[in-house]
C-alpha cells in the first residue's frame, strides 16, 4: 500500500473498473424490492457548477447505500435539452442550438463520470432526441381527440427579444427571468393542457404526500388555491348582456359601488366602444399592457383605472355601478371582474377614494359603527349586516350562505368554487422545442398529424433568424403540408413548439425503459419501477415542474399507461451552495482567482485597492462568488469533493463554501489512509473478530462497541434522515478511537478488532467517498467491489445502552421518576409514566386531561 493518499491515481482507476464491470447497469427484477432514485436532470450549459455536484453527491449517496442494502436500484441520469436556456446560450455563443447541446451533453457527460456518480449509463435519455419527443407528440394527439388539449386565443406574457411566450412565473419583477427585457401583455393563439379538470384532485392528493416537505405541499396548495363563494351576474345596463363575477364575498355584494374589469377582459373595449372614453380606454390598455400582471406585485402598483363609459346593475340594490378598468383586476384569477366593495376592501377603498366613488358600509364591528365619511382604511372583519335589506342584523359570517342562496333561488347568481390555477399553455414560438402535431387547413380548420407521420422532426440544419426568432414560419420544407383529412396542398403546420416543462414532466417514466420504441414506455418496466422512491432538487421547482408532473402522470393514469397517480413518493429539495462576494470599487464584483492576500488584506489583482466582502449568497456568475468544479477535482480529487459537500451542512439546508471546510476533508481522506498503511500488514491476512465480547477488555472492548455503535448511527442518519453530515462525523470519530490502539498491544484479538474496524470505516465511507473506500478494501484483500458488498450491520450485544433519569410530573410537580434509554419514543415515555406505581397512587380515579413530553427530560400528566 502507498504512503501517500494520491486520487489522481486512484479515481481514474475505479472509474474505469465500474465501466468495465458495468457494475451500475441495472434490470427489472421483479424477485427483488426496487428503489428508483432521481435527481432533477440538468440543462446541459456546458460544465456542471457546485450546485449541480451537491444534488447528484446527495442522490449518489442514496443510490449506493440502498445497493448495499440489498435493493435493486434504479439510478439514471439525462439531459433536459430543449428550451430557451439552450437556445439563449447558443445565440450567446454565436453557435446552432443543435450542435451546442450536444457538445455541451458530451462535456457534462465526462465531468459527472469523473465525480464517480453510480449512473446506469445505458439509460440515458436526451429530450431533443426524435426517439423522446415523438412520444409526447403521440401524447398530445390523444390528449387533443379527448378533449384535454385545446387552442384558444388569450392575452399572455410576451418578450420581444426572446420572441416567447413566458410562464408567471417567469416574469420578474416585470422582466424577463432570462434576458431582463420588459415584457407585455399580447393576444395569441395558445394550445393549452386543462390541467384545471384535475385541480380538485392535486389539491386532495396534497395531504397524501407525507414524504414531501411541508413548505412544497403549502406552495402547491396556494397555487392550486381553491376558494369557495359565489358566482354572481350583474347585468350590464341597455343591453341583454351580464358581468360574471366570482367572489368570496358575497355578504358585502349590497356595498358594491363599482365594477373593475382586467385590461384584458374581452368586455372592456366592447363596453367603450363609440363612447368618448374609447381612447383612453385603448390608451390606458396598452400601457398596463407592459406591466407585471402576475398577482405577487400587483398589490405593490399603485391602484388606477379608467372609466369605460358603461354602467351594470347590482342585483341586490338595484342601483347603477361604473364600469372600470383597473390594473389590480387581473383575468387569472376569478372570471377576470372585480365586484368592488370599497368599504369592505382595501384595494377597492384606495382606488374610492382616488376617483371620488360611493363607499357604502354593509358590515359593521360587533361593537361599534362605521362613518363612511371618517373611514381611513377598510374595513375587512366580520360582523353584523346593515345596509343590506332583508338580511340586516345578521351575523356576516351566516349572510355568506343566506346570500348565496338567495342568488342562487332568484337566478342572479350561484354558489361556487374556484380555483387560482389556470390551464397550462404549451405553446412556446421558439425554434429549439419539441413541434406541436397539429396542422391548419383552410377547408377544414385544426386538423391532428397522422401516428403514423410521427415524429415530427424538427429540423437541425437551419439557423435562427436575427434576433434569435424560429425560423420553422419561413421553412417552407417544414410548413406547407398537404392536408390529411381533405388532401388540399396548401395546409399549413402548427410552427409553435412545445414548453420544455413537457419534456420534464415524464422523462422519469422514460427512464424505466429507454429504448422502448413501440410507445412512450413499457408498461410492464414502468409498472415495476414507478413511483420515483426517492426525488431530490432545488426547492425553486417547487410549483412549475413538480405541479406539471403531478398533472402529466394523471393523464398518462387516465389513459391507462401508469398504474399510479403520482410521481414521487418523496422529494427532498436540498438547499443552495452559498459564498460571499467580493467586489472592487473600480472593478464591481471579482471572482475568487482576481483576489490576491489573505483573508484580513485582501486586494483585487486588478487596480490593487482593498476588496469590499459582501453578503454570503447563493452562488451565481453574475456576482463572481462561484467555484469552479473543476479546480477542486484537480487539487483534491472527487472524493474530497462529494465529501465537503455532504459534511458541511445537512442536504436541506444551505451549504457555505469554505476552503478550509475543503482542506478538513481532505486531512481527514489522509487520515484514515495513513491509519490503513500504518495496520495493513497486521490486519491483512486477519478475519474480523466477530466473538463473545466479554473475551475483550479494556480499549479493544471500547473499540469494538464503538465499531458497532458508529454502524448503527451511521444507517440510522441515514436511512431515517438523510443526516450525511451527522453519519461522516460519526466515523471521524471511530478513526480517532482507532488511532488510540497500540500495534504492540499484547492481546491475541487486536488485529481481529482492529480488521473489523477498518473494514467498517471502508463500508461506511463507500456510499459518501467511493473511490477512496474500494481502494481501501482492496488493500485489506478483498477482491470483490464494495459496490457488491452488504451494508455492515451491529449487534445488539456491542451497543453500550445510555440512560438518563426521566422526571414525571402531575400538573408541574415532581411526583416521581425512572431511568430509561436515550432517545426512548413518545409513546413508551407516556405508557411507563402512567404505569409508574407512585403516580397512579396519586392520580387514582381523576381522569387525565393531557400527557406532554419533552425528549430526554420529563413527562407532566395534567388531571
């Protein structure tokens, strides 16, 4: 065995094994209990950045502990390789989208192989891929004839210079997430999934989902957010027409003084229409049109609209109400109009008293009164009704109900649920995205592609138009297509493609069988592999691509492709990679190789002035804080790598980059290289002691129960929590103990404890630091992969069993107490303190209001 720790030497070496060996290459095995763990496949940029090292090193860990446990593990890895991230970086880098990604999936390929990630490679997927992509197009023609995919004409989010379409959510801050141009509100014709049929049903299947962080399920549930009321028609005056309004509360619909419709709703220039407002109107449309319309900022706008020179009528009152258009209303939410109540919300009370209109109080405190004239703010609580005719002097709370039926039996309205969530749009008008399989004739309208013409290709030998616009409108190769119903030549192809989140929102079924080309998977392979056990990535997916997949694995139930309803059994988002940042007054933010000195004087390279340390923040290119991968690989290996990442932080919570974190791993890597060197010739040709250990005494007796205590602390960090950091720090300290034994120690056993010890520090390191533990076992001997090796397990009889005094308490006073284990559950700490003699004496036949414990401490039984 060399002296020397030396990774260059050893990584490579059982990189190329596994490879050979095919060791991480997997099968159905229906005799065996499967575990399918996934992480979120990456975009492929080009290099991986430490947050992408973080997410697959949390993955890896799983996927070799559950190995050794005996699973069959299915642990795959692709490329999310279609959308504007691609597309945008190739236009960037004066490069076609095609030729980029796939230089780019090659490069990513060799660094994850050099992190020694256990990946079965044969099932790599690509989703720009013809083989991927036409499934889902097969997908959504059958979505298409059943109703669930439908075009219609909407206002959506527009950036002018990525020539898209764009979620919401990404929107920022009226901005573009990608480019940071401004973007506006323009009319379309969209395809769109109807993922709203099943918003009922996501919702329920939010409380089913115990392997979820509850932070996740709380996102989803207010995105979905369902809401109940009532549904009320006021009808506009001189015509046979009606405003539809969905609204919470419908015990304030006498206060109403006013309507606010969206910009976008299609009755505002209808309304204005030849009336002296129609300019403004207009005006005021495509100004608002350049606003963030998404419901997290538009609270922070200040509240204004325009008169439409129409009036509707309450329903209750009788009275007329102004017809506004205002900016808070939005067509997202509700039916797009705002039944507004001054008194009784705040919006509605600023834009009342911006533009002189009624407020009308029609719920007053329980104690007090309200003067419409003195009012400073609204007012939103409950209370009694007044103002508000037969239903006056009713508590607010009842009138809810008592209204909505009253609508409901009048025929002015109706009881009703609604929900925040809207229809998914697919469509994206950008070259680098699955095409949509639809064809437009103009003798027979919106007409689906033939299966058999599937797929269709989209074509990689084209450049992107100035500006990066999609060239598919102007291929004419790719647009004119004979009609397949009619045969008339001059059809024209759907030149949209589809939104990348499609591709991400089945790639995990994809996985169960590649190379499956009779249909989107094999049924028989995806009945055994699915649910994903085990899903992990950033939290920021929490709503789009996590609520997406919910929905997709739904429809693929309904046509009974799937056997199961979700996805992911449970998600772990693990927390970000964080450094400071540095900047220079001349020079703006600096990466960590323009920065010269140590860390009390340290100056920019560039202009030699002090630097100016900043926040620690995630870390991102745009301030410089990163580190570069690779330059960790070089000097330290992939081993020391993955292991700062694991020990320095639990997976949920943040991880701070520190060098010197790095170097500890890296002391600790040699460390137990230099204990195996020093005790390899002792201990090679040694079995591990597995006796009575009452024939053991004195530091060796410690040794071999701290051998078997730090295995089962190390499964349970893991198996339970996934506590990487608690596991690594429990076998730090089984090293040190071991670093305590004497060669020349005169007892017959010492060799045989100590090869039970250093084969479990290799067992137990192998799912954090991979490389390093084959090479370790290989010295001791043994020729097989610990890859084929069983997880070590303890006996019982080694586990030195800590007590602690417990206190029992009636009502808060001492009453008794007992010893018991460490960690001891809930439920034996309440049944032995009710069972105690003392205190049943004591609470005899008082019945027993409440049992509160506090692990590790007491027990207080309140009578």
């Amino acid at each position: 065995m060399d002296e020397r720790y030396d990774p260059k030497a050893i990584e490579p070496k059982w990189q190329k094994f596994w490879e050979a060996s095919q060791l991480f290459k997997v099968e159905d095995d229906p005799e065996k209990e499967k575990y399918y763990l996934l992480e979120m496949f990456p975009y492929p940029s080009g290099n991986i950045h430490m947050g992408h090292v973080r997410n697959y090193t949390i993955g890896d860990v799983v996927a070799r502990y559950k190995r050794m446990r005996g699973f069959n593990v299915l642990h795959p890895m692709g490329w999310d390789a279609f959308g504007m991230p691609a597309e945008n970086a190739a236009i960037a880098h004066n490069s076609h989208p095609a030729k980029w990604t796939y230089t780019n999936i090659d490069s990513m390929r060799s660094q994850l192989k050099r992190l020694g990630f256990s990946y079965d490679w044969d099932r790599e997927i690509a989703t720009c891929s013809p083989e991927y992509y036409r499934w889902e197009q097969w997908l959504f023609l059958k979505m298409y004839q059943k109703g669930m995919a439908y075009r219609k004409e909407s206002y959506v989010n527009w950036c002018d210079p990525c020539q898209t379409v764009l979620a919401n959510e990404q929107v920022e801050a009226g901005a573009c997430w990608r480019c940071s141009q401004p973007v506006r509100q323009k009319e379309l014709w969209q395809w769109f999934f109807r993922i709203t049929d099943y918003a009922e049903d996501l919702l329920t299947y939010c409380d089913k989902l115990p392997g979820w962080p509850e932070k996740v399920i709380t996102m989803q549930k207010n995105w979905i957010g369902k809401s109940f009321g009532a549904e009320i028609r006021f009808p506009i005056e001189d015509t046979d027409e009606a405003i539809s309004v969905f609204t919470t509360r419908q015990d304030t619909v006498c206060g109403a003084t006013f309507m606010c419709l969206a910009p976008e709703h299609p009755l505002v220039l209808k309304l204005s229409e030849g009336k002296q407002q129609a300019v403004e109107v207009g005006q005021f449309i495509e100004r608002i049109s350049l606003q963030d319309r998404s419901a997290r900022v538009i609270d922070s706008f200040e509240k204004e609209g325009v008169f439409t020179g129409a009036y509707c009528i309450n329903p209750l009152t009788g009275k007329r109400m102004p017809v506004y258009t205002a900016n808070f209303a939005l067509m997202e939410y509700g039916t797009g109009a705002v039944m507004s109540v001054p008194a009784h919300d705040q919006r509605d009370f600023d834009f009342a008293k911006k533009y002189g209109l009624e407020i009308i109080v029609v719920v007053k405190p329980y104690d007090a009164d309200l003067d419409e004239a003195t009012m400073t703010e609204a007012f939103t609580g409950e209370g009694i009704m007044i103002n508000s005719g037969q239903f006056n002097g009713m508590d607010s709370v009842n009138a809810l109900d008592a209204i909505a039926s009253f609508l409901e039996e009048n025929d002015m309205g109706k009881k009703a649920v609604s929900f925040r969530l809207r229809d998914w749009g697919i469509s994206r008008q950008r070259y680098w995205g699955a095409p949509i399989p639809i064809i437009y004739c103009n003798t027979c309208g919106v007409v689906p592609v033939p299966e058999e013409d599937l797929p269709i290709l989209l074509p990689e030998d084209v450049d992107l138009l100035e500006g990066g616009r999609s060239p598919l409108p102007t291929l004419d190769y790719f647009l004119k297509v004979s009609c397949p119903d009619c045969g008339r030549p001059d059809a024209k192809r759907e030149t949209d493609t589809m939104d990348t989140f499609v591709e991400s929102s089945w790639y995990y079924e994809r996985y169960c069988s590649p190379n499956y080309h009779q249909g989107m998977f094999d049924k028989k392979a995806v009945d055994y592999w699915m649910p994903v056990d085990q899903y992990i990535g950033g939290v920021e997916h929490a709503i789009l691509h996590l609520l997406y997949s919910r929905y997709y694995t739904r429809v693929l139930n309904e046509f009974g492709l799937i056997h199961c309803k979700e996805p992911f059994t449970r998600l772990l988002t693990q927390g970000m990679v964080c450094k400071e940042t540095v900047s220079c007054p001349e020079h703006g933010f600096l990466l960590p190789d323009e920065v010269d000195g140590s860390s009390e004087e340290r100056r920019c390279k560039k202009c030699r002035q002090a630097i100016i340390v900043g926040r620690v923040e995630k870390m991102s290119k745009s301030k410089k804080n990163v580190v570069d991968p690779h330059i960790l690989l070089e000097k330290y290996g992939a081993d020391t790598t993955r292991l700062f990442c694991l020990f320095a932080a639990p997976p949920e919570r943040d991880l701070e980059w520190s060098e010197q974190g790095v170097e500890g791993g890296y002391r600790f890597l040699n460390r137990v290289w230099r204990l195996a060197s020093k005790w390899i010739d002792a201990i090679k040709t040694t079995s591990p002691f597995d006796g009575d250990i009452d024939q053991l005494g004195g530091k060796l007796r410690e040794l071999f129960q701290k051998t078997h205590a730090t295995v089962y602390k190390v499964t349970k960090d893991i198996e339970d929590r996934f506590h990487f950091n608690t596991a690594i720090s429990a076998v730090m300290e089984l090293v040190n103990m071991m670093y305590g034994i004497d060669p020349v120690n005169k007892s017959p056993h010492v060799n045989s404890v100590m090869r039970l010890a250093m084969e479990s520090v290799a067992l137990l390191l192998s799912p954090f630091v991979p490389h390093f533990a084959e090479e370790l076992r290989e010295t001791m001997g043994i020729k097989e992969s610990i890859m084929l090796a069983k997880w070590p397990s303890f006996r019982e009889d080694a586990l030195v069993k800590d007590e602690l005094v417990i206190v029992v308490q009636i009502n808060g006073k001492l009453r008794s107490k007992f010893n018991i284990e460490i960690d001891t559950d809930e439920t034996t700490l309440k049944a032995l303190a009710l069972d105690d003699e003392r205190i049943q004496k004591m609470i005899k036949d008082k019945p027993v209001k409440n049992v509160i414990v506090v692990k590790n401490k007491l027990v207080n039984i309140v009578v």
